[in-house]
C-alpha cells in the first residue's frame, strides 16, 4: 500500500478512514483487472469504512470488489449500506453468496438483505441455510416492513423460572447456537410467554443455587411484533429501553429489538420526514435519474398549480399594478415572509406530530400560541417594513398598506402552519409531503390578496 494511501487511512487530512483519493485507487485497480491491488487496498478496512467505499463505486465495481475480498470480506457491510446499493447487490451477488451472508448477519440485517428479491431466488437462498437459520428468517419475512417483527432479531435466550443461576450459566457455556452478543435473558413459562427478564450484570453477582425466577425483572416492556417501528421507537425513548423482548398476538416470545435497530429507525425515520417536508420521497444519492424524477415530479406539479392560482389572484388587480409599479416591487417582500413563517410553525408540528407530542389533548392551546406568535411576529416586521417602504419611496400610506398586509400574512402563515398538518393527520395522511406546498399556497394567496387588495382600496 503506497504512502499516500496509509496515510489517508491514518486519518491525517481529517476526513476520516475513507477519503476521496482511496476510492479512486480502487476503482482504477479493479478496471485494469488488478484484484489483488484492489484487494490490499480494501482489506484492512472497517465494515461502515468499507460500506463506504463500496457505496462510491460503480455498480459493476461493487460486485467485483466484494467478490474479490473472497472470504475476507466482512458481511456487516450489508447492514452498513443504503438500502438501494443493498438491493442492487442482493440481484448481482450469486445466491450462494447471499446464503452465506444471510447466516452470518443477525436475523433483521438478513431479512432485508434478501426481502426485495423474487420469490425464486429467495427460495433457493433459504434451502441452501440450516433449519434453525431459516426458520427464523422466514418468521421474520412473514411480518410486514417498517414493523417491529421485521426490525427484531429472533437469536435470543429464554429459560425457565425454576432453573438456578449456576444452570443459566453453564447453559450459556455448553450451547452453540446462542447469540454472539446479548446483555439479557428472557424468563419464560412453557408456552414461551415472557414473566420476565435478567440482566446479565445481575446474574454472574448472584449466588448459583438462587432460582432465576427469584431475581428476574418482572417489569418488562413487551413489544407487539406487528406494532409500528416508530411506535417501537417511541417507546425506546420515552422508557429508556436498552432492549425490548417481541411477542406475537398470543403474547409467545418471538424475538428481541435491541438500542442499536432503534436508533437506526430513529435517524431513518428523521431522514424520511426531513425528505417528505422539502417533497423529495424516500430518495437517496444512489437512486437512477429517472427514480429520482419520479420522486419529485409530482408535488413539483402540485405546487405549479398552488403557484398559477396565486398568479390568477394577482391578475384581478393588474390595473392597481400599472398605476403604482412600486406594488410590484414589494409583492414579493409579502409572499417571501409569510411563506418562510409558515415553513417554520409548519416544520415544528410536523415534526411533534411525528414524535406524538402533538395530539388532541395539546392541540388548542398549541394553536393558540402559534397564532399569536405570528400577531407578535406581524407586529415587528410590520413595523420594520413600514420604515423601510417609507424611507424607499416616501409614502407613509403605502407603509401602512403593507404594514397590514404583512399582519394579516403572517397570522394567516401562523395558522396554516399547524392546521394543515393537523388536518391531514387528523384524516390519516402523511403531513410531510403535501404541508409544504399548501402552507405556501395560502399564504401567496393571502399575502397577494391582503396588500393588493389594500392598495386598491387605499392608495389608488
């Protein structure tokens, strides 16, 4: 590995393990068909490191790299990677591959790797894993995504109230198949429904005659496999939950959802709603031109409707203009405030909706002071604005005009704000997305209506 290279991977120039002149090394390596160069060049990297790199490529470059790396390469890579580069892979790597992977990663992370291929070759990927590995992935397969029984993993360990501490941990010493990592063990009844559960910690202080049942946390927070991940997320959150055992609708132990899947959610889920409020979809770097179009055509063409109405608004007053160009001039200082007014109330309950701080019992007095935020808000830049327009083009009563428009324009922004995602929720549909383009619809039309309209009565 040449010097340049150590020393980019040592972290000098502050970009971290992965910079921009690896990369490229790589990608030449692999195109001159030198794959023991590319090889050296990956092979000490971490997997995030590594996922990384393999993002960055081409999609050709990736499957040649990975197929490369031979045994060395890591499978947690998978994990690490943007779920549209994941599903590229899953359709190019051979199924043999894939079953290997699939044993390895932890039951989520393999669920996903495989869940979008056909039905074909997921077939012939479950019949190549043991019976215990394939059973778990097809319980896991057969709950719905974006639900906590495709988030959990089903490695976990279970056993009875009357054993002893001494007979838990030889257990854990004599058994093979148990999870790699795990920081609790579950209590059970013999129908597998949870009573309990004991932290690690606590078993190896406890004396090895105790039974586990005398010990054992009766307090569990127990999860429906079928239940929302940002529910599940939620409850992480506001319990401090470090795991959370998942049960089906009998109430049996099927799994267990661990800190690091939730905070995965967590950051998915803030990405989401960040994406839908600037109206992208769930899109990402990686996706085709046309993906990506199709991702953002259509509220592009819903907001060219919102905005021809509000050019229709301002043509009823085309005579006021023409007398008065400086109209004209501060029609925008109307519509560009408001809009960015409605954009902040509408952010903040989009996302208190998101996290259910926001709902029927908060929602009045919520709007109330959203609304007279925007009258404070009105009442200050008015204030600013009237002086600049008067000191601009010596006219107090043009000042007052749109003193008042920009009142009425921001209380307007104020409401819009938090009653249109309100609204939407309140009938069941994703606030993200379509709050944007109607808040700035009302208020271009209220803010164009107020001042032109003021103007025509009061100035012309």
């Amino acid at each position: 590995m040449s010097a340049e290279v150590e020393q980019d991977l040592n972290g000098d120039n502050g970009l971290g393990p992965v910079t921009a002149d690896l990369v490229p090394l790589i990608a030449a390596a692999i195109q001159e068909g030198d794959l023991d160069q590319a090889r050296t060049l990956a092979g000490d990297l971490k997997a995030p490191d590594l996922a990384e790199v393999v993002e960055l490529l081409s999609p050709d470059a990736r499957v040649a790299l990975i197929l490369a790396l031979g045994p060395a390469f890591d499978f947690e890579v998978f994990s690490e990677l943007d779920e549209t580069v994941r599903d590229q892979l899953s359709e190019a790597l051979p199924n043999e591959f894939l079953a290997r992977a699939a044993t390895e990663l932890d039951t989520d992370d393999a669920a996903y790797l495989i869940e979008n291929l056909d039905a074909t070759d997921r077939k012939e990927i479950l019949d190549q894993l043991p019976t215990s590995d394939r059973e778990a992935l097809e319980r896991n397969l057969e709950y719905p995504e974006e639900t906590a029984g495709r988030l959990m993993q089903s490695d976990f360990v279970a056993v009875a109230p009357f054993w002893t501490v001494g007979q838990v941990i030889d257990h854990m010493r004599e058994t093979d198949d148990l999870p790699e990592q795990f920081t609790e063990i579950f209590v059970v009844d013999p129908t597998f429904r949870v009573l309990g559960s004991i932290e690690l910690s606590r078993l190896l202080r406890t004396q090895r005659a105790v039974p586990v049942g005398e010990i054992m946390n009766e307090d569990r927070h127990l999860v429906l496999a079928s239940a929302d991940q940002e529910e599940v997320a939620r409850q992480f959150d506001r319990y401090g939950l470090m795991s959370a055992p998942v049960v089906d609708a009998d109430k049996r132990l099927v799994g267990v959802v661990t800190v690091d899947d939730v905070v995965d959610v967590i950051k998915d889920e803030a990405e989401e709603d960040m994406k839908a409020l600037a109206g992208v979809g769930d899109e990402t770097l990686a996706d085709s031109v046309l993906a990506t179009v199709k991702s953002r055509v259509p509220w592009l063409v819903v907001n060219l409707g919102t905005a021809v109405l509000g050019s229709l608004v301002i043509q009823q007053f085309d005579a006021t203009i023409e007398q008065m160009v400086a109209l004209a001039i501060l029609m925008p200082v109307v519509a560009s405030l408001g809009g960015n007014a409605g954009t902040q109330t509408m952010t903040v309950t989009v996302r208190a909706l998101a996290t259910s701080k926001l709902g029927r019992v908060n929602a009045p007095r919520v709007v109330s002071r959203e609304a007279l935020v925007g009258l404070v808000n009105g009442v200050v830049l008015s204030t600013i604005l009237a002086a600049v327009v008067f000191l601009w083009f010596g006219s107090g009563k043009l000042g007052a005009v749109i003193a008042a428009a920009m009142m009425v324009n921001l209380f307007a922004a104020a409401l819009a704000g938090i009653l249109i995602p309100l609204a939407m929720s309140r009938m069941d549909l994703d606030p993200a997305p379509a709050s944007g383009v109607f808040v700035t619809f009302v208020t271009d039309v209220v803010g164009f209506f107020a001042f032109l309209g003021l103007a025509a009565a009061l100035l012309v």
